[in-house]
C-alpha cells in the first residue's frame, strides 16, 4: 500500500484526513490526505519529517524489516500487561473515534465471510493452538496472494478487498493480505474483538502500510505480508500506526510523555532584612521621581 503526544493527536487526526482524499493522485493521499499533513502527523510522533514515497513489494521471508522481531513459537518476549478493549500497540495509546474518512472501506468488507477452500482450511485448524492457528494462517495467505498495487489491478489509488475476492485473484496489495488474514483467523476460531487491522506508516520504507495485530496468549502479535514469522508487536519498532479497526470501532493512536519532574524546596531561605537611612530613602524618592518626569533635580 502506498498507503499520535494525548492533547495534539485530535488535531493532527483532523488535520491529517480530507473529504478529498478519494481524489488523490497517489494511495497515501487516498489513505491518509495531503502529504504535508501526513508528514505533520508523523512529525507530532517522534520530531522527523517523513518524505511519502512508493510501498514497494516487501523483502522476502529472510528477514529484514523483523530481522530484531521474537519468534513467538521460540520464546515469548517480556512485555507489559495488554489493553484487553483497545489496540494499544507499537507504544501508542489507542483514541477511540466515532468515525474515520476510511470508514466506507472498511464497512465493505468487515462483515465479510471467508468461503471455499480458505475457509475449509481455516475452520480445520480451530482445535490447534493459537500461535500454530496464526503461523498457519499467516503463510497460507503469503504464500497465495502476489503483491500487486491497486493502480496495477483496479487502476483506482485504494481498494479493500474481501479474502474471498483476494484468494480468488491471487493478487493484492498489503491491507488484502491484512484483510484476507482476518477473515480467515474468524474462522480458524478468533474473536472479532482480538483482530485489528492496522494503518502505520513505515518508517524503514517511508511509506503508508497495513498489517493484522492479533490478541492471543497475553501479548499482541504481528502478522505482515513482508514475512512469514509471527512477531510479537512489541518488538516491532519501524511502524507508527495511524488507524486501527475491529468489529464495530475505529481508533487512533497517541503516544503518552512522561511530564518533567517538579522540585520544591524544603524550607525557603530568608534574605537578610536591609533597613536603609532615611537620607536613602528620601535619594530613591528623587530618583523615582525625576525618571518619571524625564527631569534631574
């Protein structure tokens, strides 16, 4: 896909989403409006102007972009206690909103049921473990879809795709890969309220992206067309998310600061008490007066 700091993220929300953004030129504008005001959003994040470039077709499997990312299969990784109502992911604090300029597209293919072959295959794994359920999952759609843009096939900047129409093709760009996950995940045996689909911007690629976050065993966990190993999202450090969607919501993200330490003094130190002559105070009283008079005397 060519494809937030609690107090100003509303601010930059409003100002970095436009009516016009269908008429774009290029998927980030479609996705996320003007680019000055994406790169302000992304500026509000961590102080660096991003440049909005192409999203080109992700490494391989190897590695690369979760080349530092935990196996989840291997060995958990330490995280901080999980929202379980809001995708607080990638160190941001989820914003709740009532709605989004993407709303349209993701009301198209929400409800969406996975059918055929995919679905089979998912409902199949619904008595394996979780992590086995997503590493399966995850690789079946990699190893099914073909990277392609939507200008290339739809010849429109941005188009959400159900798993049906994505599997059918074989081709789709990074929010079908996302979206075909999720639909099939529901049927391997998930619940809506632990599958989100994710807007972030790429700060590795310099580009807008989507990848599914998944809750499951105590930690949320990462699932992206650029490699077949599940990772654990806190340990991905390259995206800020933008957006995020689950069965009936939307959200933003913020990220929280730390306010400066306060320092009080334990007990104040009197200045010493200076009592001038009267012949000083009657020379100060002169002095006031001929400054506010503009005249020496």
């Amino acid at each position: 896909m060519n494809k937030t700091a609690l107090a100003p993220v509303a601010i930059a929300f409003a100002m970095a989403f436009s009516p016009s953004a269908a008429l774009a030129e290029s998927k980030t504008e479609a996705i996320l409006g003007a680019p000055s005001a994406l790169s302000l959003l992304i500026a509000q994040q961590n102080g660096t102007p991003l440049v909005p470039a192409a999203y080109q077709s992700p490494a391989p499997s190897s590695g690369g972009l979760f080349a530092n990312a935990v196996l989840t299969y291997d060995r958990p990784a330490a995280v901080s206690p999980i929202a379980y109502d809001r995708p607080n992911i990638f160190g941001t604090v989820a914003l709740a909103v009532s709605h989004s300029p993407l709303d349209y597209r993701w009301h198209r293919v929400e409800h969406a049921r996975v059918t055929g072959a995919p679905a089979a295959f998912a409902s199949a794994l619904r008595n394996r473990p979780a992590l086995d359920r997503l590493d399966a999952v995850n690789r079946y759609v990699n190893a099914r879809v073909a990277f392609t843009d939507d200008r290339r096939q739809y010849r429109t900047a941005d188009l959400w795709s159900s798993a049906g129409e994505t599997l059918r093709r074989g081709r789709g760009d990074c929010e079908d890969y996302a979206i075909a996950k999720l639909q099939m995940l529901r049927s391997a045996g998930f619940a809506d309220r632990d599958l989100y689909l994710v807007i972030v911007k790429d700060l590795v690629r310099r580009a807008d992206h989507a990848v599914l976050v998944v809750r499951a065993e105590g930690r949320m966990l990462l699932l992206d067309n650029g490699t077949d190993r599940v990772a654990d999202a806190a340990n991905a450090q390259d995206y800020r998310p933008v957006l995020s969607f689950n069965a009936g919501h939307v959200w933003t993200h913020g990220y929280q600061r730390a306010l400066p330490p306060v320092t009080i003094a334990q007990a104040p130190v009197s200045a010493p008490i200076v009592v001038a002559s009267l012949d000083d105070q009657r020379s100060r009283n002169a002095s006031l007066r001929a400054l506010s008079t503009g005249f020496n005397r």
